[in-house]
C-alpha cells in the first residue's frame, strides 16, 4: 500500500521504455523497472483482485525487486472493461482480468476463458498447458497486442441468483440476467436478455431493477458482494462458467522488453497463481455457501435436467454459430472438442468414478 | 544433457558452502550455484522424471542461471528410497519422489501424500495451499532436515493390473501387490500382501513372479513401463490414491543458504510445476488408455461397488489406526478430515454436478 500510495503521488509513465527516462535517478542505476497492472476487478476483491496482487508479489519477490508491479482496481487508473485498450495502447504495462470480456475485439476469446458444458478448472488447464490453447490464446492476444498468460481459475461456478425458481428454459423468456460470453448467448438463445457488467456494477444494477437475476462466480465471491439481497434463489451448477479461466495480459512491447530471467519469473509467477487461485476458491467457497444459506436464508437449488438438456442443446447451436462465423473460433473450437472428447473419457475413469465412490460408505463423521 | 555431462565430469560437491570452494573461478565470480537432484524416478520418466526436469530448468531460467540443478535418475547417484538420506544428509541439496516413500522416517508423511478415499488433486491442492497442509508438512519435513514442496500430482490414479478378476475383497488375500503407502495398509487390512518397490523394478519383481498385481501411477505411466505385458485386467478407480502429490525436498541448511530473491524463484518454480505435471497427466492419459485397450488388448474394469466399500470401510480403520499410533499423524488426519469435509460439500455442488450434466446431452459428435 505505501508504494502504491507512492507511485500515486509520483508521475507514473506508460511504457518501459518511456518509463525509464522519467524515473529517479536511484532506479534508473539499480535496473530497476515500474510497472502498472490495471484490473477489472474490485481492488482487493477475495480470490480475484487478490490473485492480482499475489502475481505482482511474485513477480517483484522473484526478480530480486527489479520489476515492480502495482496493481490497481477497476476505475482506478481505467475502467474495468477499458483495461485491455490501455494495455494494448502502452498507458500500463498490464492487466488481469477474463478473456471474455475482450470479446469485441476477438471473438474467440470467449472459448479462453472456458465455454458452456465444456472443460473444468483441470481440463481447462490440461488444454491451455498440454493441449494446444496457450498457442492459440497466444495468437489472439498478440493480434490484439499483448502478451497472454492463464493466471487464475475460478473453478466450476454457481449458476446464479434468482428472485424466482426455475423450471423450465421458460422461465428464461425476457429476463434481464447479467451473464457475460458465451453463457449470455445461451440465455439469449432461451429468449432472454443477458447483459454484461464488471462485478462492481452487478448489485447496483441489481438495486436499481436494470437487472432481474445475475450470475458472478460462486460463494466465496457472491457473499462479499452481498448478491443474496435481492435475489434469494441460489442455482448449481454453473453450465455456463465450468472452469473460468483468468487472464494476465501485457503489453507486447513492454513483455519483449524484458530480460530472460524475468520472462522465466513472470511465467512461472502466472502459472503458481493459475494454480493459487484455484485453490483458493477451492477452500473457501463451502464456508460462504454455509454462510449464505443459514445465516442469510439463501435456497440452494439445483437446475432441473431438463433445464440443463435444454441449455446444452443450445449451447451447442451457439458455438457452431460462432465458429462458423469467425475463422479463430472455429480453429479454437475444433481444438476444444478434439481435446474435449479425450477428457471426458478419462475424467469419468478418474476423478468422476472416484468421486463416486467415496460416497458408498461413511468414511467419517465428517462424509 | 550437456550440463549434466560437464558437471558428471567435473567434481560435484555436496552442500552450497561447500560446493561454493571446490567450484572453477568463474563460477564463483559470477555468483553462480551448482546444486543436484536426486529423484525416485528413472530419468526422464514422462510426466514425473521430466516434472524434476522442468522444475530445474524453471530455477535456473528464474536466477538467471546463478542456481542450476541436475537431475539424476533414481540409481544414478543414490537408490530412489534412499534420496530422502542424501538430501537429509548433505550429500545433494535436492530430491524429487513423492510423500509416502518417506513413511519409516515420518508416518504421516503418508498423508501428505494423499490417502485412501481422500481428496482429488484439486482439493489436495486446495489443502495444501489454502487449508493448512503445507505448514503440517513443512514441520514433518524439517524434522527430517528438508525444506518441502509440492512439486506435482498426478491426478486420480488407476487402480491397478490383475491377473484375474477382482469381483470381491476375498480376491485380495494373500494377493502379493505392489501398492505403497496407506493403499498398502488397505491391501494389507483385506490380507494381501502389500510391497513398496521404486517405479523401475516393479516389472522386473512382475517378471520374476515376486509379485503377482501392481499399481503404479495410471495409463501414461503404465503404459511406459510396460506393465500390460505382465497382467491384462487393468482397474479403475485408483481408491488408494485420488490426488497423488510429489515432493520437492531440499537440504534445509541449503534451502536456507539462498538468497530471498532465489527462494522466491525455487518457490513459484514449484507451484508451478505442481500443476503442470497434473496437466500433463489430464492432457495424455486417454490416449494412453486407448492405445492399451485396442493395441494390447488390455481389458478395462470398474471395480465393483461392494469391493470399494469394503475398501472404504477398511480405509476408516486404518486411517484411525494411525492417527492413534503417532500424533503428528492425528494432527494432520484431524486437519485433513475438517478440510475433506468442506471439500466433498462443495465438490458435489460444483464439479460433480457439472460433469453429470454434460453427459445430459450429446453435445457434439465428440461427446
């Protein structure tokens, strides 16, 4: 916080390069490098504005302080959706945010962040590490100026919050839900009217009636926004959003400025909080359930078969549609459902068949 | 491979202070430190050998190369089980293997491995970082002269290769198995003949006859060794290990020796291969498995839901066993349990609900 108070106070300039001719003489002499990361998430916010944070640690511990990122809240130096523009156009050096939300300018970035009935959290991983996405996010990224790294995981998400129980794809028609990607073109395809805002925006709007139901991420997040005001009903599981990934984007100039080494620290940094975040959304997301449901009388639902067969056999129109449309996202696609079709089957062996499992028997007071 | 052959010449000293006067003079103008590691693994095993490998190529990309680690197979310069004593000892700075090889040393290390009926790697994960394990298994490991970390998981194991059908615990007894660890106690408790062997003679004691059923690590791995050869019946799911960590153990006299910067370095370095082992396995295990099955005719079985519950019921027992003998062990399993509680709550809620409900609807022609 106080370098950050400080920095504030110091004129802080865009790219590396133009940086250093401003910095003060004590900095130039140690190599030691500035940078901003803007975000689109609340300064600090629990899993998320922290995962940013956590980067920036990492990467100033590993670079021995030569490179030292403050990190700011959505609003703070941009607003959240404007990140990537002041990433690209060289005002910061980076940002952390979704893939998603840079959909107008790409497409295909919508698949990054993971797609409806697709990957989880470890699949997606699997995909971006070992099965071709990183070089294909790569090539997006760069075409829009940056320089693209998964760092985050949201793991599967909730559904969402309704003031309403849902039965059926009906109960769908005409509501006004902020549901952002590809999981809003599903909603639209029900009839409904998705909307995307930041998370800041989401209980604002929600207050004001611009918006019926939401979506965010899960407990962990949901609570400390306080989403279970307005809308009682809590809806698993999250179809649309089953393993966001996170991303961390740089300025291509700015990332080809930097020494070996501290490529090597920011790769790998990126890479632990992939992981960090993840687990740390892992660990916590029960607690705020529980919180959710006794202390604020929150009901727990769980989407209907038939709701789901529904959403999904939609999805599926709405991915042949965008990748018929968009030469990107049909190489994305057929690289998703290529890797897809392996995963299930051995995610059914392994993870699904054992978690099965350890429900035939109380293995503890605690099953 | 040139590195390894230069310092094979060379001499190769042990601990970083005294490696620091038997270096050339360059090397020590420039700062730089030679450190080594052992592993259980034969060199460059896929996905565990070359997990040892990717996290010394990360330490020396992160330092600038002023730390640079060769990995030796298990064998090249010690035994695999006995690379927790050379470590320990001094004789390298660092070792590679997994948990539970370590158990003579510190029972409960077998918890930090993973354990019967527990938690999946993501939720492995989630403890470790998020739900106290690492401090648990940061205390078991000084006690032993390391520095600890989880340095990569391989994902819910298979169960193993049989020679007959498993149709009931009876198939078990006297069943002499390769299967360490708290699996092993499991086997033992239903009367086989559990055995903890390195990786590499597990088809050598199959060739012998010493051991009549093994498990090893799942369809990449096994299909590696060539374990088909020996037994065609080839289980799922690995009950005994459903979120399998590796260990990253480091001489804690040279762990300490390190600059602040370089721990940082070492430290993201093995978060990061933490979940890029695990994505490998994801990302190759099925490819594997079907290269058994329709090339050498490798018959795959589920096991039957009273053998699991059986094992389940037998798992409670010894797990309680345990804790009761040592009470690092019921620290660890009181944490554990707490923590698998939470864990299966929100599991079920979230990636257990999704991966049913994309199996509702054939999504594509590849579901």
């Amino acid at each position: 916080m106080k370098r950050r108070g400080f920095l504030k106070g110091a004129a802080v300039a865009g790219l590396a390069g133009a940086a250093a001719s401003s910095l003060p003489a004590p900095a130039i002499s140690q190599g030691i490098k500035r940078w901003r990361m803007v975000t689109t998430w609340p300064k600090n916010f629990p899993g998320l504005g922290t995962g940013a944070e956590l980067l920036a640690q990492l990467i100033e511990k590993g670079t021995e302080g030569k490179l030292q990122v403050t990190v700011f809240g959505g609003g703070e130096v941009v607003k959240p959706f404007d990140s990537m523009d002041a990433v690209a156009g060289g005002e910061v050096e980076m940002g952390h945010g979704a893939p998603y939300y840079w959909k107008q300018k790409a497409a295909a970035t919508q698949f990054v962040t993971g797609y409806p009935f697709g990957l989880s959290a470890q699949e997606q991983n699997a995909w971006l590490q070992y099965g071709g996405g990183q070089e294909l996010a790569d090539e997006m990224y760069r075409a829009m100026g940056c320089k693209f790294f998964p760092s985050g995981n949201t793991g599967t998400q909730m559904g969402g919050w309704f003031n309403k129980e849902i039965n059926s794809l009906e109960d769908y028609r005409g509501l006004r839900m902020r549901i952002p990607g590809l999981g809003g073109e599903v909603v639209k395809a029900a009839a409904g009217q998705p909307g995307t805002l930041p998370g800041a925006e989401i209980k604002p709007a929600l207050d004001a009636g611009e918006i019926e139901a939401t979506e965010w991420v899960g407990p962990y997040n949901d609570l400390a926004f306080g989403l279970h005001k307005n809308a009682k009903y809590y809806y698993y599981p999250g179809w649309h959003e089953p393993g966001t990934t996170l991303d961390n984007f740089i300025n291509i100039q700015a990332w080809e400025s930097l020494p070996d080494d501290q490529k090597a620290v920011v790769t790998a940094a990126n890479t632990a909080v992939n992981q960090l975040v993840l687990s740390e959304f892992v660990a916590r997301n029960n607690d705020s359930l529980k919180t959710l449901i006794t202390k604020h009388g929150v009901v727990l639902k769980q989407f209907p078969d038939s709701v789901l067969a529904g959403f999904s056999v939609l999805a599926g129109q709405v991915v042949n549609d965008l990748a018929s449309s968009d030469p990107m996202s049909r190489r994305v696609m057929d690289s998703l459902l290529g890797f897809r079709k392996e995963a299930l089957a051995w995610t059914s062996l392994s993870e699904t068949a054992f978690t099965a499992a350890r429900f035939l028997y109380s293995y503890s007071e605690g099953n």
